[in-house]
C-alpha cells in the first residue's frame, strides 16, 4: 500500500438550509434538516482535527452556511488553527455587518454565485425573488471590506449564452476571479438534466468566449471554467482522486470524499460523531475504497491516463452504469458511454419545466 | 483595474489575504491563495523570501547574483522577473505601494 498523503481541504458543509431553490443544487435529494446538524462543539473538534492532520484551506459551505449562527466563530476558529479559510455563500442572507466581522475574524476569501447576470432570469432560476439585488450589495460589502471575491456562475442551457456578460458583471464587481462552471450531473442536477443540458453549439460559443475574455484580460480577471464533462472525451478528475486531496464533512457529520459519494450503495460512510479525522483519512473502508488505481477494471487498469483522471468520478459510474466500480460513462471508452451520447441527443429538444430544491420536494 | 507589468524598478509585496509559509506536515514552502495551493521550486521559494514590500527586483536580483556567482546576473534577472510576473497575474503579488 503506498503512502497516503494527508489532504489539502476540507470542504465543511455547515447546513443544508438555504434561501434558494437551484434545481442544479449538489447537495444530496434527502436534505438534512436542522436539528439534524453537528453542533459548534463538534465543528471546532473537526477544524482541529483537520489542521492536524495537514488540511491547509477549509472551505465553509452549505445550503447556505451563513444559516448558522457559529459561523463567525468557526472561521475565529479556523484561523486560529492556521487553516486558510474560505466563504461559499450565495449572499442573501446577511451584509455588510457580518463579513465585516468575518475579515475581522480572519476571512481570506469570499465565493459568491449568481445565477445569471440579469435579476430577472437569476431569480428566476433560485427561484428566490429579489436575490440578485442583495447578493450585488453583498459583493459591494466584500469588496469594502478588503476581502476577495470570486464569482461563481453555474452554467447550463438556460444561462450560458450570458456568459460575456457574466464576465463584465465580475470585472464591475471588483471580482479578481469568476468560476464558470458547468452543471455536473448528480442529485437535483440530474433529476433536472433535460432541462439544464447546453446543446453542443451554446457550448461552442460559450467556450470561444471565455477563450477570448482570458487572453483579454491575463493579470486582471482569472477566469475558471472547464467543459463539461457530457460533452467532452475523457472523464473529469473528479475531486483530483477519491481520498486523494479531499474530505468532506456533511451537516450530519458524515464524511465523504466528494459532496455525493453517498448515494453510493454498500458503502458504510464514517462519521465525525465517533470517528476521528485522522481514522477517516487513514483507516476507513470508505476512503480507502477507490484510492488509487488497485480497484480499477479494463479500460482504466491499463490506461495510460489512470493517474490523470483517476477513473472519472465514481458517483457518476453509479448513476449512469449502475456500478461505481465501472468506468465514468462519460469516456468514449467506457462501454456505457450510449448512455451519455442519448441525454445529449436529448438535449437539442425542447426543455421541461424544473424541480426546484426545496425540502417539500426531498425524498 | 489593470494587469501589473513587473520590470527592474518595481517594489513588491504579497497581496492581501495571500499566505506564504512554511508547512511543517510536509515539510515545505507553500503559497496559499483563494481555493488555491501552489507549491513554490526551491529557487522560486529563494526569491520569495526577498519579497517583503520594501526590497525592488533590481536588488532582488542583485543579492541572488551574488549568491549564485556561476549564473550571470541577465540570466537570473529574466527567472526573476518571469516567476514575479507569474504570481503577479494570479493576483498573488502586487505593486507595495498598491
């Protein structure tokens, strides 16, 4: 067994509540109510534990985390341990006031999203009313407060045609970075996918634009964005590796390697409620299960790319080929791959209505 | 905003909220930056630690020929200025007086 280096995040899924619907939303169909979620004890232990045990950024995320009420002393705490702390909100809930106290606290980043660059069309897809204003004060407020701020744009059919727009939305923003990311398919995404597919030509012209805005703007705009994993020929390396760089911790305590590796069967997932960080890391079955490349089968076992895309994402072998253990049907050398080429044929047509995220709609 | 062109006469200093330190669990030089690791060469981490917002890229490069007298000094000042531009467009290094 080689070594098995400590991980670099940890992404802390503080709450699954949340003002906004997005019918993309990773988080899992069953959400996690309140009363269900780790307490700020057991937070503070987690933070702990990671930062001894080599995590260097921990990224606080949701649902919504500024949902939680110990959030401003979570990131104190965070940053007492050393831990290069990050905010993923959608900004809706809270402004000026608390991330003046956050960069107090220690603060080093804000990643902000928005659903579209119109309020019109964003607010309609968060299915929030009004959130498209108050997250434009809230990227003002973390701007003021000398903290900086990435947008997060995700991206499907119904919006990816703005994208020149979203990257003038973030240059007036005062954004150093935008993240345009595409759509992956699990959880609420998948359940909505003929509705959020791009058709190959939106993606061709999407993908020419961010081309040109970065040669445009190298040294003032960074500008994340990858093709979508559907459209493309080899898989995504999904979280870098399974167990490889990340482990993260679900509102209940549960941890995974990535945001929906538990919707894969016969796998027992450990908790932080009676496991320790470390144990995690090291010892479980579940993050053992798919390091490296020892699981593999054929096409993956002998390919030359086995140590770059680490077999694609497990979850969505799971999903589309009913195996997690199988080749990401998104390679053209999976045997699965029909699978993916008819939701893409199914794509050109016209779109359905959404399923918004909402707890009355978890299963 | 625009991009910071990196010549001779500037002074630099890490940006706000960008973190170079040493990592004692693997035993190396890191720059921790927004959802960001990098993982500075030895020479990379040599020329990081001149960067405290006071010294300019001349004397950067002055004091590192000194160091390493093999390397001519036009040589090293072109890695220099290169490896600071890098960091400069990924928004890890600014003008000191920004």
């Amino acid at each position: 067994m080689p070594t098995i280096d400590p991980p670099l995040a940890l992404l802390a899924e503080l709450t699954h509540r949340c003002p906004l619907a997005c019918p993309y939303c990773s988080n899992p169909l069953n959400l996690e109510r309140a009363a269900g979620e780790l307490s700020d004890q057991d937070w503070r232990r987690v933070l702990a534990e990671a930062a001894a045990l080599g995590v260097l950024q921990v990224h606080f995320s949701g649902g919504e985390p500024m949902a939680r009420r110990d959030l401003l002393a979570l990131i104190g705490a965070a940053n007492g341990l050393g831990l290069y702390s990050n905010l993923i909100t959608s900004g809706t809930l809270g402004g000026a006031r608390e991330i003046d106290a956050f960069a107090a606290a220690g603060l080093k980043h804000v990643q902000l999203s928005f659903q579209d660059f119109t309020a019109e069309n964003g607010d309609r897809i968060a299915g929030l009313a009004g959130g498209h204003d108050r997250k434009q004060r809230f990227a003002e407020a973390v701007r003021a407060a000398g903290l900086p701020l990435t947008l997060n744009m995700v991206v499907h059919r119904q919006n990816l045609d703005g994208v020149p727009d979203m990257i003038e939305m973030a240059l007036e923003l005062g954004a150093r970075r935008i993240e345009i990311a595409h759509v992956q398919y699990y959880a609420w995404a998948l359940r909505n996918r003929a509705a959020l597919l791009p058709t190959r030509r939106q993606l061709d012209q999407a993908t020419e634009a961010v081309e040109a805005a970065r040669a445009r703007l190298k040294g003032v705009l960074t500008i994340d964005y990858v093709v979508p994993d559907y459209h493309g020929v080899r898989p995504k390396s999904c979280m870098s590796g399974w167990g490889r760089q990340f482990i993260n911790v679900m509102p209940s305590g549960t941890a995974v390697p990535c945001h929906a590796a538990e919707t894969l069967p016969g796998i027992a997932f450990p908790s932080v409620r009676n496991s320790s960080l470390s144990d995690i890391w090291h010892r479980s079955d579940a993050f053992n299960r798919f390091r490296g490349t020892d699981w593999m089968a054929e096409p993956c076992r002998s390919c030359e790319r086995r140590e770059i895309d680490w077999g694609g994402c497990r979850c969505q072998a799971f999903l589309l080929a009913g195996d997690a253990g199988r080749t990401d049907p998104v390679c053209t050398l999976s045997p699965d791959h029909g699978v993916v080429e008819a939701a893409l044929q199914e794509a050109e047509g016209a779109p359905p209505a959404f399923v918004y995220r909402r707890f009355s709609a978890a299963r | 905003m625009d991009r910071f062109v990196v010549s001779d006469s500037s002074v630099l200093s890490f940006a706000p909220h960008i973190v170079f330190r040493f990592d004692e669990v693997r035993q190396r030089w890191i720059i921790l930056a927004p959802e960001r690791l990098m993982l500075p060469d030895e020479q990379a981490v040599e020329i990081l630690k001149l960067v405290d917002g006071k010294t300019g890229v001349s004397a950067i490069v002055d004091s590192l020929a000194a160091r390493y007298d093999q390397a001519p000094r036009d040589l090293i000042a072109k890695d220099v200025t290169t490896m600071l531009q890098d960091l400069a467009d990924k928004g890890c290094l600014a003008g000191a007086d920004d």
